[in-house]
C-alpha cells in the first residue's frame, strides 16, 4: 500500500498544492496540503476503485479543503494587502482579481471554478461535486458571465 499512495501522492501533489492555495492563502496553505495528505493516507483502503483515481483525490482534497474553511480562525491582513490611496482596479493583477473573484463564491461555485481551471473535464468536475454534467456546463457558464460582469465591463 506504501508505494501506491506515494506514486498516488505524486502524481497529484501538484494539484493539491495549488487547491491548497486557493482555499488556505498565503500562510496556512502548507498546512492544508498536509491536512489532505492525512486524509487520502487514511481513506486510502476506502479506494474502491469506482471512479478515476484522480476523480477521488480531489473529492477528499475538496472536503479537506471545505472543512478547513469552515474552521474558526481570526483574519491577519498584512500590511501589503491594503489597497493603495488612489489604485484603480485596472491595475490590479490578474490573480489579485481572481482571487478577489474566488473569495465571494459559495463553495460549490468556488470548488466548480477551481477544478476547471485545473482543466478536469466536465464529467470529472460532475463527479467530484455530485452533480451531472450539463449543471456543470450551466454553472460555468454562470460563473464566467458573472466574472465578466464584475471584472470586464465598465
């Protein structure tokens, strides 16, 4: 079992980082990598093979990644993320507005978001979430309006 989770862990570990990112920040996303590390080692038996290996490394590492949000912790905002007396959002970079983007999304549409942009195929990103392929084809299409709405028009 030792050497099918770490070729397991290494195939995906890539992916779990930048989940880990996306979901933890700056300070905590190490940690949150770890966490789901500790939750595919333990649930690693429970792998039945049903779904794409990968299909269920991001179910666990979603759920990890959900349940670490919804822990309490207290907000740090360095000073270097205040905005600028006078900064237009024409400016900001790319990842600043997705980020921005991300952080105002449930955490399905965010979790949606996440794994497109990890390019998983649509039936892929319907089975890690529990929904049909044509919800999320809806739903992305959703997303990229309200994104475009919020960051693109003036």
């Amino acid at each position: 079992m030792d050497s099918a989770f770490n070729a397991m862990l290494q195939d995906n570990q890539g992916a779990l980082e930048r989940l880990a990112r996306r979901y933890a920040g700056r300070e905590d996303w190490r940690d949150l990598v770890q966490e789901m590390q500790l939750q595919l080692w333990r649930s690693f038996d429970s792998f039945d093979g049903r779904a794409q290996q990968s299909t269920w490394v991001y179910r666990v590492a979603l759920n990890t990644a959900l349940s670490h949000v919804r822990k309490p912790r207290r907000e740090h905002l360095p000073l270097e993320a205040a905005p600028e007396a006078g900064c237009t959002g024409d400016t900001r970079d790319p990842m600043a507005v997705l980020d921005e983007f991300l952080a105002g999304l449930d955490p399905v549409a965010r979790s949606l978001l996440l794994l497109d942009l990890e390019g998983l195929p649509r039936e892929q990103i319907a089975d890690v979430l529990g929904l049909t392929p044509n919800a999320v084809a809806v739903r992305m299409t959703r997303l990229r309006q309200a994104f475009e709405q919020r960051f693109l028009e003036d």
